[in-house]
C-alpha cells in the first residue's frame, strides 16, 4: 500500500509542479510581439512546402509508369560489343524467320530501314529485358559498315510508354522506336 500511496503523491506533486509554470515576461513578449504578417508569412512558406512536396510526388508517381530506356539500351549496346557469331547467315528476311522459331513473333521490315540502303547479313537469338529477342546483323549499302539491328516483345504497357529515342552507352549508339507492336533497336 505504500508505493501505491507514494506514487499517487508523486503524480499530485508533479501535476502541481507544472501547473505552475509560467512564461517569464520576455517569452510573454516574444509571443505578443508575432505579428499577423509573420504568421501569414509561416502559413506561405508552409503552403509552399507543401505545394512542393505535392508536385514532387506527382511527378515520381507520373514517371513511375515511363518506360525507362537506359536498361535495354544497356543490353543492345553490350549485344553489340560482343560481336557474337550469327546463327543463321542469309540476306532474305522470311529464312532467318524460318531458323528463329522460337521469337514468338514475326519479324518485320522496318520503315526506317530502307531496304535499298541496307543489306541483311543474318541473325541469331539473344536476350533483351529478360525476353528472347532477335539479334540481327544488316549492312549499310552506302557506307559498307555493319549494325546489329534488333526486334523483341515487350509488354504492352512498356512498349506503349515508349517513344523514339537514341542513347549513347559504351561507345555505341542505340537507337530504340516501337514499330508494329515491337521494340526495335539499331546499334552501331
């Protein structure tokens, strides 16, 4: 019974403690000296921070949904650089489509590749994303230098965020566009 009797006193004597407390005269000041236009001044820049903040998370959660191109391009440049071997050699578009039954799609002939300025030389399998790809070697009939242009399936919800873009990883340049429903790449 005593240390409930003690605790009980220890609360009255600590409740009474601080009921006395009181601001000392120069707080009492500095708190009536606040005027309207310093609080209106803490409410704008609280307003401020907060508009800010708003915006912030807007945009992150905007972009959250972009496709971001600098992976893939990653991999097509790396794809590139390793100079891999090409499974079938073969100018005509329908034959290497013929060796690379397990795509998933059909290759196409690209818009931006115009065929009386590119030669095919072959292709092979490889891996973008994840996913299996087409790794194709074509030539620029102009210039006679040799580009790997590449094809995959990409889920609809990455390719639609995509948009024609061309990036410079590891000495190579990658250009990305979407193209009937496929990614395509040119690396060179």
């Amino acid at each position: 019974m005593t240390n409930h009797h003690e605790s009980n006193n220890l609360r009255k004597q600590l409740a009474s403690h601080y009921l006395e407390q009181n601001l000392s005269p120069e707080q009492l000041t500095k708190l009536q000296q606040l005027s309207p236009a310093k609080n209106r001044f803490f409410m704008y820049v609280s307003v401020a921070i907060a508009a800010s903040f708003f915006t912030a998370i807007s945009w992150y959660l905007i972009n959250l949904n972009q496709y971001n191109p600098g992976p893939i391009s990653a991999q097509i440049a790396y794809n590139h650089n390793s100079q891999m071997q090409m499974e079938v050699l073969s100018p005509d578009l329908k034959d290497v489509q013929g060796h690379l039954t397990k795509l998933g799609f059909q290759l196409i002939s690209s818009s931006k590749i115009n065929r009386q300025h590119w030669q095919l030389i072959g292709g092979r399998y490889c891996n973008i994303n994840g996913k299996i790809a087409a790794q194709l070697k074509i030539k620029n009939t102009e210039s006679n230098q040799i580009y790997t242009y590449y094809q995959a399936k990409l889920p609809g919800k990455q390719l639609a965020t995509l948009s024609q873009t061309e990036i410079a990883i590891d000495g190579v340049n990658v250009k990305l566009w979407r193209e009937k429903g496929l990614l395509m790449g040119l690396a060179f």
